[in-house]
C-alpha cells in the first residue's frame, strides 16, 4: 500500500516537463469544471444521507426534510457533492435540490461491487443513466464504480473488461463526463492505463492516514501521490475523489488500522482540512473532501471498541450534525 521512493517532486517534474511539456493539475484542460454563474465550485465533499440509525444496508431512506436541512448546512461552504450509488436517497437528494433550487452540482455514482450479481450491477449502472439523463442541470459527472480496482478493496470487481463495458455503456447515454475512482494504488499499476483510456478523467484516492503517514507529512505525500499519478497521465484531468482524517480511531488492538502511527483527532482534522483546502483552492483541483457527516453504521461492530473505528469518524461534521471544526 505503501508510496514507493521516487526523485524529489520538483527534480521528477522538472525532467518531465523538458521531455514531454507540461503535466501540472492547471496546465490540462479539464473536462469537468463545476461552476455556478461562472464562479469556480470545484472544492467538494462526499455526502451521505444516513442519521444514527440508518444505513444502505438497512434499506434506509431518509427523509426529505433531514436531506433539506443537510444540503443547507452543506451548501454554506460547498456547492458540489459526490453521491456513491442510486438508491432511493440518491434521488431524493437530487429532487431536494431541484425543487428548492439549491445551490449544489453533483457527482453521481453508481454503486459497482464484486459482491453484487452481474444483473444487480446491470441494474445499478441503467440507473444511473437514468438519473444523469433525469437531472441534467444538477448531475455535472458520473461515477462507476468506487474502489473497486485496488488490490484490496472487499468489492474487488475480478474483471476490468467488466468495467470498461460499464463506462462505454455510460458514456455512450449521457452528455455528462465519466469516470471510475479509485485508490492511487490502482492508478499506479499498468492496468489502469487500459481503463485510463476509457474514462473522461481519472477519480483519484489518496489517504495519508490510512498509509501510515503522519500529520506533518500528511499534505506533502498527498501532493506527491497527486504529482505522481498526473506523470504517469499527463494529458489527463485528475479528479481528488477522496481524501481527509479520521477524528477517531482504534490503537493496538492487532488490526491495520490498530497498527497505524496517525494520530487521530479533532485538532489533527482541522489541520489536515486546512491546508488541503488551500492547496486545492490555491491549484483548482476539483476535489470531494472526505466526508460531511460521520457515518456510525461503517466500519463494523466487532473488537473491543468498535465505537472508535475510523471508518465511522471522517465527517466535519459530527453524525448530529454539529461541526466539529470552525469552517472557512
């Protein structure tokens, strides 16, 4: 998983650009440019809908009104979203937006997994077509698929030709750029080049905490893992579909996660948000920050703290909808 040593940031893209021109995040043409009356909205976030309580997993809808009150607090300082699948609440979310006329564009997933039927992921993708098609004013992307390349993602999907049908099949139906996110540890392989070819940008993962990474080098080795994937594509557009820190997690209890050197808290949050938010403000890298709101039905219950996984603590937000941290 982990960033393999590499010339120094600046002597790598120094050589680069005497070869083969310029590869920096401004100097491509992107293809996907949110903007609302002309202003840049480009610095997102992931959002889901579910209150403790709820989950995908239970079937959850959440109500109208919960959604209303999210997408509000949300669009104080955001006005772009990723949403990762096309349930129910995908869509209740969308015509939230509509009918209030709310100021927020959206990447819309569709939920592709290796645990799903072929029909079940049939399925998935003819929806989302629908709804690209069905909100053409609201859905600026498309998303096929989440972490389902890297080598250990539970949802591997076994076959990338699979994929790809996917993302021509979509692309073919809807006017909106497409892509597939995934962990820079898929992006890095000789594989993604193939499916590099299909896609309109590449939807780029990178966790400085989940490498074992420290907050002092947090940024700087997103930065590196950014610079590097644009090498290795340098005509393409790169998308941060996810990155942040955890404000919990557990410590030493046998697991990877317990084994990890990051310090998770809430002051460790406000840094990281900090200075990755001005550095992609400062580059105009579109990105979808990880994430609003804490999810209190991820990362499983087993353990002797089970309450303390991460993967229930990315949010900005706490699951009651509190800011943890002072907002630009």
């Amino acid at each position: 998983m982990f960033f393999k040593k590499r010339l120094p940031i600046s002597l790598a893209l120094a050589l680069l650009l005497s070869q083969s021109g310029p590869v920096l995040a401004n100097s491509v043409t992107p293809v996907l440019n949110p903007e609302i009356d002309g202003a840049w909205i480009g610095n997102g976030i992931s959002y889901a809908p579910y209150r403790d309580g709820e989950s995908p997993v239970m079937g959850s809808v959440t109500s109208k009104e919960n959604i209303l009150e999210d997408l509000k607090l949300i669009a104080k300082n955001w006005q772009l979203i990723r949403l990762y699948g096309t349930g129910q609440a995908s869509e209740r979310i969308l015509q939230v937006i509509t009918e209030h006329k709310l100021p927020i564009k959206v990447m819309q997933g569709a939920w592709i997994s290796g645990l799903q039927t072929q029909q079940q992921n049939d399925a998935e993708v003819a929806e989302v077509i629908r709804l690209a098609n069905a909100y053409p004013e609201v859905v600026v992307a498309v998303n096929v698929g989440n972490e389902i390349l890297v080598d250990w993602s539970a949802h591997k999907m076994r076959d990338i030709n699979q994929v790809i049908a996917y993302v021509r099949q979509t692309r073919q139906a809807i006017k909106q750029p497409v892509t597939v996110n995934d962990d820079y540890n898929f992006w890095n392989k000789p594989s993604a080049q193939q499916l590099a070819k299909e896609v309109d940008f590449i939807g780029l993962h990178a966790y400085a905490f989940w490498n074992n990474i420290t907050l002092d080098k947090s940024l700087s080795w997103t930065q590196g893992i950014y610079e590097d994937i644009q090498q290795r594509f340098p005509t393409m557009q790169l998308v941060m579909g996810e990155s942040g820190w955890p404000t919990s997690r557990i410590y030493n209890d046998g697991s990877y996660e317990g084994s990890l050197i990051g310090e998770a808290s809430v002051p460790n949050l406000k840094t990281f948000f900090d200075q990755y938010n001005d550095w992609i403000n400062q580059e105009k890298i579109v990105s979808f920050y990880f994430e609003a709101f804490d999810e209190k039905w991820k990362g499983g219950f087993d353990g002797a703290n089970p309450d303390d996984k991460a993967e229930k603590h990315w949010g900005v937000y706490y699951s009651n909808r509190q800011p943890k941290i002072e907002l630009p």
